[in-house]
C-alpha cells in the first residue's frame, strides 16, 4: 500500500466539480488584488487606484515608475516561481500518491539549487536566461535519484521524506563548498540570501528566463492531467484503464522537474510554497487533477505575492528573503500536517 | 471475445511463481480461480490482465498475444480491478467512475456523449447514482467497492477480472457484490474472472472453478465436479465434508475436524 499521509485538515464537506468555477474566479480575482495592493505598498506609497492606472499606463511620475519599473518586474517573478513550485507540488503529490512530495521536501529543489549555484560561481559570465536550464538538469538528477531510491518500494511518507533530507543535505554541502570558494564578499553574501530563496532584486531579466518555461510546461502539464489522475489510482489500476505507466510518469517527472527547476533557479530554493499550495487547493476543488492544479497555480502566485511583500514590509528598509517568511509560515504547517495527518504505518 | 493462456511462466525476478500453465476462460461466464495463499491465484489474474508480464508463454486476448497490443487497446476490451485498490483524498465516485473512459478518449476528444452515458449506465448497475458526488474517501467499504467496479464497467468491456473483490468486506455487502457480479454476468453476458477466497462463495457463484496448488492448475471445471473431498484436500491441506447447499442444491463444504466436536457430543 502506498497511499503514504492522507489528510484530513479541515473537516472539509464534498469538494466537487460543481464548486471549481466559482473557486477559479475566486482565487483569481484575490491573487488580482494582492497583486494591485502589494504594489503599492513600499516606501514609496501608491494607493490602489493609481497602480492600476499605472499599469494600464494612464499615469508618469515617480510613482508609476516605482509600480512599473521596480515593483512590478520582482512581483511578477514572485507569481511565476510560486505557480512553478505549486504546479511541480501537483504533479508529484499526484504521482508518488504522497502528500508529502514537494519540490522542497523531497530534495528536487535543493537539487536545482545547486546545479545554479554551481554554475553562477564556476560560470559568471553565463546569462541569467541560461540559469533555469542547468537548474533543470540539477532537478532532474535529483528525482531521477529520489525516483530509484524511494519510489521502487512504494513511497511511504518517511521514506520520502528521508531521501529527500539526504538529498538536500548532499546539495546544500555543494552550495556551501561553491560558496566558500567565492572571495567577493558581497558576491557571496548574495549567494547565502538566494540559499534561503529571494526574489530581492529581480527585475526583467529573469522574468524573461523563468516565464517562457512556465508558459510551456503548464500546457503540457494540463495535456497530460489524465493520465496524472490515472496514476493517482496506483499503477496497477492506471494501467487497468490503459495507461502506459512508465512513460506517463517519466514525462510528467521531468515536467515536475522543469517547472521547479526554472522556479529555483530565479528565486532559489523557496520553501513550502509547493507543499501548501496544493493542499489548500485539494481542500478547495478536491482531488481531480484538472481543477487542482489551476487553483494550486493560482494559490501558489497569491502566496508568493503575500510572502513577498511580508519580506519587504516587514523589517524594512530590510528586505528579508521571502524564503524565510514561507518557511516561518510553512515549517509549522508542516508539523502540523505530521501531528495530525494519519501517516501510513508502512 | 476470448481470453487464455498458454505455457504461462509467471514470476516476480527470482523462482518463477507458475511454470508452464495454460487455460482457456469461457466466454460469457464466471470463472473463479481459487487456492490456498501463494497458490500462483492472484498472479495469474494480473498476467491475464497484462498488468504483469510473462516470463515465458502468452496470454491470448482473441488469439492475439496480449504483450503485443497496446494497453489502451487491451483496455478498451478487458478490464482489471486489482485487489485493494486506495482513491486519492477527496475525489467524488463521479470522477473515479470517470476514469474508466481513459482508453475511450484522445488527446483532443475528451468527454463526450457517449461517455457520459457509460458513466450513467455503471452508476446505475452499481446502483451507487445518488453517492456520485460524494467523496470516494468517505463511503464504507462496499459502497467503495462498488465505485471501484462502476469504473472497471465504465470501460466497457465483455470482459471483467477481479482480484478478490470482497477482501475487507462484512458478510453482507460480501454477498451484496458477488449478486452484482452475477448480475453483471447474466444480464449482460459479461466475461468475469475473479479470484475468490471463500471456497463456499466460488462453488455458489462460479459456471467454471479453476484451482491451483503450487502455480500449477490441480482442478478446472463447474463447481460440482470440482468441490470433491479429494480435491479441497490436495488443494487446500485440509480435509472437508461435502454437504448440499440448502439454498442452490451445489456443493457446500465444512471443515471436517474440530476439537469442539468430540464424538460423545456437546450440549
């Protein structure tokens, strides 16, 4: 039996199709207004209504500016890497049929993280567009590893989560090594706040590396929810219903892999943004892969966007890596998910 | 549609679990493999199913080697529910029975007319239409076996395989699935192989028993000739009477030694 944690959070009532809709425009319209508001809000102060006209560009001065120039790129990265990690979540709580399985708990992220590291340090001069595509080759080596160490017997919720600390270990002791060889100082402090996950000076440029491959792997994800809620079912019975198994769980693997690879290698290694997001979702719209990942998506962006903002107010003129306040956020929800979720015995 | 097998060598890596087995399964009837545990039962089922591969031999599925068919294919004409099977958290009995259309539909013609009508029509044979969009997690456990059946019908196939439908079941939604299996079978001429534990529940339900011992098949043929004292014994490892079932006239078969039954009685 490999169900691993199932969960019981809210005494929720029958999450169904019919509410979907009214959840979508729900969550969107909420990721809207965070949007709008948390531009505003900042040393300099825009109300609502004028960063509206701001982005519609109805309106010039400094305001403006700070919304369009400053606020607004480093927000839209923070939507980008929280969809990534919410849909990566998804996809690989659906295969390894493990509440557990995040990017950030089973070491998929730390891996990404690494192979970036690595290739900022060695690499210096490689442009920023180039970054999601190593951290993708260091994500897939990842759940290629976890896959042959966890996966063959079942992915019980320990087991996961054992391989998933090894690896990170393994992948933080790389960061670490590749950092203390950094002699630039500023350099290296840089590298220790991406470590903890940031979206703190992103701007454009990474907004053109990590979107495009959102925008290719979210479809390609959705073209394969099918055989995502199959796998959901256990092998055997995918299979029953005429499922090519191994091939279905290879490819949504490395779109896993992708999608967290390329939201790691913008914003490092935030966490719990892909272990949450799904959950809430699940809570939500229930357990067809379809709507779950749109809201998952959705939710991922809004509490990107929250967290986000929380780091920049919070001690400013501090901005706080947006990965502290997630894990301040999420680590207790995580406890709270093995305290009262009814793990499985095996 | 037929479904056999031939000089089947079926195991998991190390010694084979059945060597040199073949079979063929009557169409349009109810065949129950039975046997004691490790008996080789449920790992035919699956290679019949092709949810396992052979080592050696082939399963037919209308004279074809089934490993040479594509898996939709085989899924749009054989179904398998394996034993025990575990729904995702919070999925309703309406998208579970759904996903027995997966081999019916194309990338680009998802859900359509005809879907939706064999999603009604496994609802109503299972008699589970006013749960479908409760949470499949929160049914009791025959109306969760029901669900798992609804999808296996939803792909509407002659054939049906069954690993241990009743397992974990009380005795009366026990009883409850296996009329629905033979109602299955006789209303619609449904192929149906299962593996059963209960040797009383195969004699009542089974036109054809199939009994293994060791990976190889001891005894084949309707309950009647089969459920024999010298069978059960070579079969199971333990020595029965045979008496009439007092319901269908079939064979019906105690265990034939207890303490509790001393020859001068008890009260």
């Amino acid at each position: 039996m490999i169900s691993g944690l199932r969960l019981r959070l809210l005494p929720a009532p029958a999450p169904g199709a019919a509410r979907t809709p009214l959840v979508l425009v729900t969550t969107a319209l909420v990721g809207l207004a965070t949007f709008v508001v948390t531009l505003g809000l900042g040393e300099v102060s825009v109300a609502p209504a004028d960063v509206v006209r701001a982005l519609i560009g109805q309106a010039d001065g400094d305001g403006a500016f700070v919304v369009t120039e400053l606020r607004m790129p480093r927000a839209l990265v923070a939507c980008c890497v929280g969809a990534g990690l919410a849909a990566a979540g998804v996809v690989l709580q659906g295969l390894t049929r493990n509440a557990l399985a995040a990017p950030e708990l089973v070491g998929v992220s730390a891996g990404a993280h690494a192979a970036a590291v690595v290739v900022i340090v060695l690499l210096p001069d490689l442009p920023t567009s180039v970054l999601p595509a190593c951290a993708f080759a260091g994500a897939l080596a990842t759940s290629g590893l976890v896959y042959g160490l966890s996966w063959r017997r079942g992915t019980s919720g320990s087991r996961l989560l054992l391989v998933g600390i090894a690896v990170t270990t393994v992948g933080y002791a790389i960061v670490l090594g590749v950092i203390s060889t950094v002699e630039d100082l500023i350099h290296a402090s840089q590298l220790v706040t991406f470590m903890a996950g940031s979206v703190y000076g992103r701007g454009w440029p990474e907004l053109g590396a990590v979107f495009p491959w959102l925008a290719l792997l979210l479809p390609l994800v959705a073209l394969s929810i099918r055989e995502l809620d199959a796998l959901a079912l256990g092998d055997p019975v995918a299979r029953g219903l005429g499922v090519r198994v191994e091939a279905a769980r290879l490819r949504l693997l490395v779109l896993a892999a992708g999608l967290a690879g390329s939201a790691v290698a913008v914003a490092g290694p935030v966490g719990f943004v892909g272990l949450m997001s799904p959950h809430i979702a699940r809570r939500l719209v229930g357990g067809a892969h379809g709507p779950l990942l749109a809201t998952s998506v959705l939710l991922g962006a809004t509490i990107m966007l929250l967290a986000d903002a929380l780091a920049r107010l919070a001690f400013a003129p501090i901005d706080v890596p947006v990965g502290v306040v997630t894990a301040v956020v999420g680590a207790p929800y995580l406890l709270w998910l093995l305290v009262r979720g009814r793990t499985n015995p095996e | 549609m037929t479904l056999g097998a031939r000089d089947l060598v079926l195991g998991y890596g190390g010694a084979p679990v059945i060597e040199g087995l073949s079979l063929q399964i009557a169409s349009g009837r109810i065949t129950v493999l039975v046997g004691a545990n490790a008996s080789g039962k449920s790992t035919l089922l699956r290679a019949l199913g092709r949810l396992l591969r052979p080592e050696a031999g082939e399963v037919l599925l209308d004279g074809k080697a089934i490993a040479t068919l594509s898996t939709r294919e085989v899924a749009r004409r054989l179904a398998i529910l394996p034993q025990g099977p575990v729904a995702p958290e919070a999925l309703t009995v309406r998208q579970l029975v759904a996903q027995g259309r997966y081999a019916h539909q194309r990338l680009l013609r998802r859900w359509s007319a005809e879907d939706e009508a064999a999603l009604a029509s496994a609802l109503e044979a299972t008699d589970i239409g006013d749960l479908a969009s409760r949470p499949v997690d929160q049914l009791s456990g025959g109306q969760r076996q029901r669900a798992w059946i609804a999808m296996a019908l939803a792909q509407q196939t002659d054939l049906l395989l069954l690993d241990e439908p009743t397992t974990y079941l009380d005795l009366a939604h026990q009883v409850s699935i296996l009329e629905l299996v033979a109602e299955l079978n006789v209303r619609d001429g449904r192929t149906i192989v299962m593996v059963l534990h209960d040797l009383n529940q195969a004699a009542r339900y089974a036109d054809q028993i199939v009994a293994l011992r060791k990976g190889a098949i001891v005894a084949a043929g309707p309950a009647a000739e089969i459920i024999t004292e010298a069978t059960v014994r070579t079969v199971f490892d333990v020595d029965v009477r045979i008496i009439d079932d007092p319901v269908t006239g079939g064979p019906l078969c105690v265990p034939a030694t207890t303490v509790r039954a001393s020859p001068a009685g008890r009260c």
